[in-house]
C-alpha cells in the first residue's frame, strides 16, 4: 500500500467533526497537511481560512491550490440543507452548491496543472450515500453530491493515461454537527443508521492509501445505490411510506 509520509495534502472542511479526525490521522501516517476552512485548524496542520459559499472565496481557495500544489486533494467540506426544498432560501441554496460541488470542481481544475506535469498525484472527493440515492427533503445536498459522484467518474475517465487518481467515497451519515436533533428524529422514524466519525476519518484514510476508485460506505446502503441505478420506480414505492411519516418533522 502506498505510505503518505511527506505527501503535502490539501484538505478542505479541516476543522469540522469529521475534518479534524481526518486531518489528524493524516499527520500520524507522516502527511503534511494543510487545512481551508473558515475556522482554524486541528493542531500540527497549516490552516488557511477559506469560505467556499462564494465566488469570491473560491477564487481565493484556488490561489493557494496553485501555490501550494498538493500531492493529493481532499474535498470534504460541505453543508447540508434538511427539509422541505422550497424552505431553503435562495441564498442558502447558492451557497449549498457552492461549497458542496462548485468549489470541489474548482479546485480540482486548480490542481491539475501541477498534477499533469509532474505525471503524480491524487483527488478524492467525498461524497454522501446521497449522491446516489436522492432522499425526500434532502433535495439539494442529495442533487450536489450527484453532481459531484458524476463530476468524479468524468475527470477519472479523462485522467485515464495519466498517474493521476480520482477518488469518490460516499459515506452514510455520520455523527457531526450536521445531526441535528431534527435529523435524529428523522433517522428514529426511517431507521437511518449514523457512523461515528473515526470510523468513517479510518476509512477515507484507507481509501487515500490504496488509491481506490469508488467507495460507498454502509450495509444495505451499498445494496440500494445499486438497486436505486437499476429500478428507481421501485425503491420510490419502498420509501414512501417512511418519506410520509417524516413529513411530521416539517408541520408547524
């Protein structure tokens, strides 16, 4: 298995729940590692600020991409938007798909150029379970995330005579801020299971090592996403009766 000792890896949403477990299992496998977030960093990590819900801020972001030019790109940040589609502002909803699939395919373009003439390296996207099955109330987070599994496979297939990998992890939810005592309603009344963080920092580490293509994270989610490719029709009828009861979250 390939060793990250000195690998300089740039990782976007360094200083969330799941950013900091990464970040820091990244240093103990002898990474240098530089964190963009709008907080600071995990210590033993260089931290820039960066806000990815703007232009502005990724435009910035991928300034230091090009001036740091990373080994390997983790694209981690990301936001999410739980409820009824026509509840997140538009404002939000710019803001969401800046940061969940504008800045990771902006920054991806701005590593490339020192990627490709030095014929090495590595991107890896992490995704949702979501990106491949597109759940009632998590409309847009779920429709980014497509775009970024689809974004993915597209630049591994143009990489393809290249040393340059790309990949795509898609977890199922994981214990962070991102669960709010709603979303923990919501996953009692569906049966939605919730990684703990350092499982899921373990296994995005190993999927860095090993240079995988594609890595969805959970049973039977792996089962649906195959399922939902090959019969949607079908899965809509098996979740409608839970996607309804959920809907009891949202009444005011």
């Amino acid at each position: 298995m390939p060793s990250l000792a000195d690998k300089r890896i740039i990782l976007t949403g360094g200083s969330g729940g799941l950013g900091e477990l990464t970040a820091a299992a990244l240093v103990r496998a002898g990474a240098e590692v530089i964190v963009l977030s709008r907080r600071s960093g995990p210590e033993r990590v260089r931290h820039f600020q960066a806000d990815l819900s703007s232009p502005q801020g990724i435009a910035g972001a991928c300034e230091i991409i090009g001036r740091e030019e990373p080994d390997i790109l983790i694209n981690m940040a990301g936001v999410q938007h739980f409820g009824p589609a026509e509840a997140q502002s538009l404002d939000a909803l710019c803001g969401s798909f800046n940061v969940n699939l504008v800045a990771p395919v902006a920054l991806c373009r701005a590593c490339l150029p020192a990627m490709r003439r030095r014929n090495s390296g590595q991107i890896v996207n992490i995704g949702s379970i979501l990106g491949s099955i597109a759940c009632a109330h998590f409309a847009s987070y779920s429709s980014a995330k497509a775009g970024l599994r689809a974004f993915s496979e597209a630049l591994r297939r143009e990489l393809v005579d290249t040393a340059i990998a790309v990949t795509y992890v898609a977890p199922r939810a994981v214990r962070t801020r991102m669960v709010t005592p709603k979303l923990q309603a919501y996953a009692e009344i569906v049966g939605m299971s919730i990684d703990r963080p350092d499982n899921i920092a373990a296994r995005i580490v190993e999927a860095v090592r090993r240079r995988d293509k594609d890595v969805y994270i959970g049973f039977p989610e792996r089962v649906f996403v195959r399922l939902n490719a090959m019969f949607p029709r079908l899965v809509d009828v098996a979740v409608a009766r839970r996607d309804r009861l959920a809907r009891s979250l949202f009444v005011s």
